[in-house]
C-alpha cells in the first residue's frame, strides 16, 4: 500500500472545497411557488431522487438564504428540471427576487406549485421535511404530481457555470 496521497489533517478553505466540490457536475432545478400572491423561487443544483415508495426527492439551500423562509410557507412547491436552453433563467433565479420569473412562461397548481412550462420534467411537491446539515438545509419532498414531456436536455451546472451533456453522434 502506498503512502496517503493528501494529508489527513488539512485545514479545510471554503474556497478550495468549493473548488474540490464544483468537479462534480449536476442539474439544475427552479423550486418556486406563489406565496401571498407573488412567485417565489430559487435556483438550486444539489436536486435528488431519494425514494419511488412513497415517491420523494431532495435539494439542499443554504441556511442563510432569504429566500426559504418565504418559500417554505408555500403548501406546494414546484419543481422544474431545467433544460440546456435555461442558463439565462438560472441566473435570473438566483438574481433580484422580483425579476426572477420576468418573461418565463410558467403555470400555477391550484395549491400554488408553479413550474416553468418548457423544463424537461415537473413535479408538483409537498414538504415533508427539513434537515439541518451544516451550513445548509436538506430538504425531502414528497412528489404529488409529475410530467416529463420526454423531450431535451438537462442544463449542467459545473465548476461555477452552466453548460450541456454531450450527446453521441
């Protein structure tokens, strides 16, 4: 066995595990709701399958985000799989929070889940529930509805930007 390749008791930089953790490429979801009459929401790149029984997934939001505690009121929240066309709708969500749905066409659930129409998977969900994990918030939901029109690609977030699979010739 050879010798460790790091050592094992490193001090740990923001800026370098953000680095270390931005090699992992992941999709991009909007999780959005309207609350009190206004569209809420976010952007978020830590999106996950968790369970099919009972149906559940997952994404993590910083502890300090000003956004949640607005959001989290919501009965329902929306969440859209973003397409490789919706690098400007990302930013835009993670922009002014009342700019972020100015001309994206989305759809409102009767419980108040909004989606944007064109992402390539919808889900209708309910908050079941929150999980402290360090400086973020590990949120499972419980999918309530889902429509995957089958079409297109997913918008890829890595090393700090948005970018598209490759697909085979």
């Amino acid at each position: 066995m050879s010798e460790a390749p790091f050592p094992t008791n490193q001090d740990l930089d923001a800026a370098q595990l953000r680095r270390a953790f931005g090699v992992f490429p992941s999709g991009v979801v909007a999780v959005a709701a309207v609350v009190d009459g206004v569209p809420v929401g976010l952007a978020a790149s830590s999106f996950r399958s968790e369970s099919l029984d009972p149906p559940l997934v997952s994404f993590s939001i910083a502890a300090t985000s000003k956004t949640w505690p607005d959001l989290r009121r919501a009965g329902r929240l929306g969440v859209t799989v973003l397409a490789e066309h919706h690098g400007v709708v990302a930013r835009q969500l993670a922009g002014e929070p009342a700019q972020r749905f100015d001309g994206v066409p989305t759809s409102v659930s009767d419980d108040g889940a909004l989606v944007i129409e064109d992402g390539i998977a919808r889900f209708d969900t309910e908050i079941r529930r929150e999980v402290e994990a360090g400086d973020h918030i590990i949120v499972l939901l419980e999918v309530k509805a889902v429509e995957h029109p089958e079409a297109g690609q997913p918008l890829v977030f890595h090393r700090s930007s948005f970018g598209r699979l490759a697909t085979p010739a």
